[in-house]
DNA sequence: AAACAGGTAGACCGATCTGTCTACATGCAG
DNA sequence: CTGCATGTAGACAGATCGGTCTACCTGTTT
C-alpha cells in the first residue's frame, strides 16, 4: 500500500465526514491531501471508489476502536455498559481517532445514496451488521435464556443507533448516557 | 400561497428526499414541476430557501399524520403502541403520503448540512423536538411516577430513532416491531 | 544504460451547477 | 387605461464538477 494511497484516504474521510460527500469535490480533497490529481486517478478509478475506500477505512478504525474499548471492562452487563460509555466519549469528540463528532458517517453516506443496491449504501449496511455482530458477542455472553438473546441485541442496537441520531441532528451529547440507562432496564428486565 | 409555489415545495419534497439535496439541481426540481426557473426564484431566494421550505412541508404533514395515527388508539399505553405501528407502516411504503420509505429526511439533510449553526440542521432539530414533544404528551399520559416520564420518553425516542435508522441503512423492514417489543418492556418495567 | 513505477503541476474537456436576465403573456385592482 | 403581480421559455454568465491528458522528475530494478 503507498503511501499517498493512504494519505488520500484519510484526507478524504475527514472531508467526507465533516462536510458530505457531494459537498466535496475532488480538487479539495487533492489541495488538502497535498498530492497529485494523476496520483488520484492512479489508486483510484473515480471519486466512488476513493469514497468506498474511505467508507471501509472508517469500518475498520471504528470496529478496532470499540473492540478495544469493550475490552476494558470486564465480560458480562459490564460490557454493555462501556459501549454506551464509548459512544459518550465519542459524541463529546474526546477521541482522536473517530475525528471530530460529525454523527455516523455511514448513516450520513446512506442519506446521500439512497439507493439501496447502490455499492456505497451497501457498505454502510455491512458496517451496520458487523457492529451489531460484536454487540451479538457481548450479549451471548451474559448468559440469559436464549431465545432473548437476539430481541436483547436488537434493542441495544436500536438504543445505540437512536443515540447516534440525536446527538447529531438535536445535538443532544448526552444521548449516550439516556441510553444507557434505558438498556440497563433492559438487561434487568431479562434476568 | 401560490399554487405554483405549493408544487414547486412538493416537487422539491420528492426529488430531495429520494436523492438527496445536493444530488439534485435546481433544474431537474423545474423540470419535474413544469415551472419556470424566474418563478421559482420569485418565490425563493435561493434554493437553500426552498429547502427550508420542503423541511417545514414535511415537518408539518409528519406530525399531522403521527398525531392522526396516535389519535386511533385509545389514550394510555396502547397509544405507544400505536407510534411503532405507525413507523412500521412507514417503513414499509404503506402510507402515500409520507412518500417512498427512504429514511428520515431530516436526519439525510442533516447528514448533508452538518454544521451545528446552519439553517438547514436547526430545521431538522426543530422536527425532532417537535415529535418529541408529541410523544412525551403521551407518556405523560400513561399516568407513571412523574420522574419517570423523561426517562420514558426519552427511551422511547431513542427506540424511533434507531429504528428509523436501521429500517433505512439496513434495510430492516422489521425494525419498527423489534422496537415496539423492546418499548413494551420498558413500559412493563416502569408500571 | 534502459525500462518502469510512482510521483509532480496544471492545462484542458465537456458537463452541470446556481442564479440572472430579456422578452413576452395574462389577469386583476385602482 | 394603467400598473403590478404572476406567470412562461430559455439564453446566458461564471463557477465548479469529475476525469483525462501532456510533460516532466525521481528512484529502483533489470
């Protein structure tokens, strides 16, 4: 992988996310990378492909990120409370990484291309089901009846995803924390 | 109000709903409602303006179908009920009026225009109190600790969020059951 | 030495964007 | 009759879009 690849990958996430995808052309994403039109075109086909790759670039740094942050505390309803502490952290922009709090730049990129066969929203479907995979995880391991195991898992996805959407459009930074709470009813309710 | 200037809104309505704002120019939005281009910018200034226009269009007719649904249920917990029933038919293209399923459009603007301060963005954070506001007239309904009537709302705000976002980005056409179970225990757990 | 991969700057192409403009038609109010 | 609001069609301007291209530079490999 070059470097410049890269480097026109990461550029391009940042504008994507802060800004939109059609409110970004090509040109700003070049001035800001600092590379070379012809580079571009070189790694990449056409600006689709440039935003699929920043679209996967974000799925990994994200699933990393929260793998990691689901591993510091301990198995069990613990777990579920250090998603909804992550997502906090994550809406108040105290993670580098995540970039500043812009909402989720796969829900963002899926309003833009609506479509749903469309190669972009697709990829924002897959990062959506490999979330919720972990969440899965973490939720078989609390060891409750079952057959809850998978209405447990949608919930907590629906919360997540509920938070995720009022931080951002209502600018409500404590989404997290109202999530959270309502998800340990939740859990409670199935033990 | 001109009768061309209700088209030029619903047209408007459409087209950027199913496509985008940005994915859709001025002149297809003409061309769509047989209007002339200097009509268009007799009734708006710009064509920001006239999405504020198609916002506060849609704005207005969600919130007169939601409290329409809600109103067919008798008043108490059936009534939460009656919100996810509602959400699941929109989801699922059954009601003409509120157009192809095809998100929330103000969460996809808000996607578009995501400065905290534009225009746009408070537009779609206005709509989102206001149905907030809806549901939490019927919570207060349901006769609960009056502690508890934020939280509850609060929860079940998060659950139409997420389920919004998850029919959408999934395409989970069955997310407005998931959450209508997953409020139902809520509300058990809070009586 | 030659060939090649990967890089630079930026001119250029055709298309499309928002918004302005001219020129003209219609119907209603003073 | 005059004036104004409202409408039509569409040319036009200036900017920007995604994408292609020429011309040149710099290493590394063969």
């Amino acid at each position: 992988m070059s470097d410049k690849r890269h480097q026109l990958v990461m550029t391009a996430l940042e504008l994507f996310y802060q800004k939109g995808v059609h409110a970004v052309g090509i040109n700003e994403v070049l001035a800001a990378s600092g590379v070379a039109k012809k580079t571009l075109y070189h790694h990449f086909d056409s600006k689709e492909a440039l935003v699929l790759a920043a679209l996967r670039y974000r799925d990994d740094s994200f699933l990393h990120w929260l793998t990691r942050r689901l591993q510091t505390a301990p198995a069990g309803s613990e777990r579920i409370g250090a998603l909804f502490d992550a997502l906090d952290d994550w809406f108040n922009s105290r993670v580098d990484e995540l970039l500043p709090f812009n909402g989720c730049f796969f829900i963002n990129v899926s309003g833009e291309f609506g479509e749903v066969d469309h190669p972009l929203h697709q990829q924002c479907s897959q990062h959506k089901r490999n979330v919720a995979a972990l969440i899965h995880a973490e939720v078989q391991a609390l060891g409750i009846t079952p057959s809850r195991v998978a209405p447990l898992t949608d919930a907590l996805c629906l919360l997540k995803e509920g938070a995720i959407s009022m931080a951002h459009v209502q600018g409500d930074l404590t989404a997290a924390v109202k999530a959270k709470h309502a998800a340990k009813q939740l859990i409670t309710a199935h033990g």
